[in-house]
C-alpha cells in the first residue's frame, strides 16, 4: 500500500472510531474513553509528548515535538459534539460522504490532524508544531482554548482550528464577531395602577432607554453579508399583576460586534443610556480580526489552492469559535472550513476526499514553512 492509501484508510478508519463516542457535553464516560482512545494512538507515536489538563474536570491534551507554549503553530480540534440521535454514533460511508454525529464537526479533521501528526512524526528535524484537542467547543470553550490560552499561558505563533465547514466550496475564516451579553435592569416606583400618576414605570422607561441605545447601531437591511454591529433585545422581563405599575424591568441584549475597540464602545453607549440601571456583563467575547493578507493566511490559501486546485473562499463568519480567545491574546489564527454539510443537523456530513486534501495541505503548509526558514 502507498503511503497516500495508507493516509487515506488510517483517516476515515480512525474518523470512524471517533464518530463511535457519545461525546456530548455532560456524558463524562464517552468522554473519558473518547480521550483515552486518543491518547493511546498519540502515545504510540514514538516521538510525541502528550500533556493532559484538567479544568473543572473537563479535559484538554496537547500532542507536540518539542516542550513548548510558543509554538510556531497549534492545530486545534474539538472532539465533543451536539446531541444526535443513536443511530448518528454509528457512521456509515456513502461514496465520498462520512455520514455521522461529528463527521463534520469536527472528528473527521481531528481524524486527520492525529495522522498528520503521526506522518510529521518522520521528519528530521521535527517541525514545532503542536494539536491541542478539547472537549467543551460546543459550550463556550471556557474549560478548553479560553483555558490553554489564559490559564496555561499557550502563545502559538499561528493557530488553525479546521472547525466545521461550508457546503460545496472551501472556506478560510479570517474574521469572526465578538459577543456580548449584557443585562440591564432598570428601577420604578410601584404603585397601583388606578393611581399610576404616583408611580413610576419601570417597563416602559427600559424601553425608551434602549430605543435610544439601539439607535445608535446602525441600521439593519437585507445585506447577505451584515458586518457591522448588532443589538439584539433577547429577553425581556417585568410587572407582576395586571393592575399595577411596575416596579422593576430588565432586558437582555446580545450585541455582536467586528472590531476589539467596540467593545469600548459598547461600555460608553451603555453608561450613557442607561442612567441608573444595573448594567451586568454576562458574557464577552472578543471578535476574531486575523487581516486578510497576514503573510500565513497568504500562504495557506495558496498552498489549498495547489492542492484542491480551486480557490477557497477567505470570509469573515458572523458565528463564534475556539479562535477568540487566542484572538484576544493578539495571535492571528484562521478557521478552515472542509467540504460537508447539516453540521449539527441530523445528516451531518464530510467529504473524505477533502479530509485527506485537510491533512495533505497542513502537512505541505508545515513543511514548506520549514523549507522558507
Ligand atoms: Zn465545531
């Protein structure tokens, strides 16, 4: 067998094995064996350093050559999944398609990423070059990249997390939006509502404050590609009875934002039309902004190019990944998506022809990195 067969097969049988674990957040066992799984195959190659973490119980391993948190590039890859009914666990093959929970996102390219490893294993020297596999993508990252990045202190050069992907085409995410969630809850005066002259509203004030603050957005239309900020009201809550004036209201807004410096914005905007409101940040993510003509988004664009001989397509994505928080550590990093569909939906699907294009093209882009230094 060639060495390309043997690149082949060993993807699609280990994609297989790994679509087999119910890997879903919550279900500790799968997880569990779904990590050992990997960490035997790792393990077995010769010149590999496993280091395992633990965050509030939730694994990460990194796989690398050399001991390093600067690496010249971290590959990342998630091997939880969303919910998927029993029958997903079991993959099938259908022509070029890897059918199954996961094939798509992203245990087809964590497949591939753990034999690229394996065939960069070979090389003499070995390049500095690292995977980091986490089990929490799905519910936010905290216990996975945000971990690795903020309380392990990993400061690759470059990173690529091959996560999910387009349908027909191939996509490098350069740009993705940032997140906030924030809680506004505003103060009234009860009182009864036969005698409201003698309240205050606590309701209708909230809103006429945050009319105003979503004034300041601009303003929604039916572009396909909507880069600019968002407000989104989300929830909304207040009053008690129906004769009575509320004395207290909150809304929920997710605001989305494409640039670091809107998040200061943001804070201005909210202290100016919110006197007197508690202001609470639930959740802030920072948007990803890796410029398009960065020398490393360049040069794997053209070495995908050489080896799908197509063009991908470089975008900005208006959804969040494991990118953000190496973004917010100012290290540049790109999404790149693969060939299948209904990601998270029950026919979820990769193309086994791109999942070897996957490791191919990593393992030209790594070692030409090499060859230029
Ligand atoms: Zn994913």
């Amino acid at each position: 067998m060639t060495a390309v067969a043997k690149t082949r097969r060993d993807i699609v049988t280990l994609a297989r094995q790994l679509i087999g674990f119910e890997s879903t957040t919550g279900n500790v066992a799968q997880i569990e064996a779904c990590l050992s799984f990997v960490e035997e195959y790792l393990s077995e190659v010769g010149p590999i350093h496993l280091k395992q973490y633990r965050s509030n119980g939730v694994p990460s391993v990194i796989a690398e050559f050399d001991h390093s948190k600067t690496h010249d590039l971290l590959m990342i890859g998630h091997l939880d999944v969303v919910l998927g009914s029993p029958e997903q666990y079991e993959p099938k093959i259908d022509g070029d398609r890897l059918i199954g929970r996961g094939a798509n996102d992203m245990k087809g390219q964590v497949a591939a990423l753990l034999v690229l490893m394996k065939n960069l294993a070979t090389l003499d020297p070995l390049p500095n070059v690292a995977i980091a596999l986490t089990f929490d993508e799905e519910v936010g990252g905290d216990n996975g990249a945000k971990y690795l990045v903020d309380r392990e202190g990993y400061r690759p050069k470059f990173v690529i997390t091959p996560d999910g992907g387009g349908d027909e085409t191939w996509e490098i995410v350069h740009a993705e939006k940032g997140v906030r969630h924030v809680r506004v809850t505003c103060p009234g005066k009860a009182a009864h509502a036969a005698y409201s002259w003698t309240g205050e509203n606590a309701v209708t004030k909230l809103l006429d404050m945050h009319h105003a603050f979503v004034a300041e957005f601009p303003p929604l239309d039916s572009e396909i590609e909507y880069w600019h900020p968002t407000c989104t009201l989300s929830k909304i809550e207040g009053g008690t009875s129906a004769n009575s004036v509320p004395a207290t209201a909150s809304v929920t807004l997710d605001i989305r934002l494409v640039e670091a410096a809107q998040h200061d914005w943001v804070e201005r905007l909210l202290t100016t039309h919110f006197p007197g409101c508690q202001i609470e940040t639930l959740t802030a993510c920072h948007p990803v902004n890796t410029p398009a003509d960065h020398d490393e988004v360049v040069r794997f664009t053209k070495v995908l190019e050489v080896c799908t001989g197509q063009e991908p397509l470089v975008r900005h994505s208006h959804g969040a990944s494991d990118l953000e928080p190496f973004a917010r550590a100012g290290i540049p990093g790109i999404d790149v998506g693969i060939i299948g569909g209904d990601v998270h939906g029950p026919g979820e699907w990769a193309s086994l022809d791109s999942l070897v294009v996957l490791h191919d093209t990593l393992y030209a882009f790594i070692t030409n990195e090499r060859k230029s230094q």
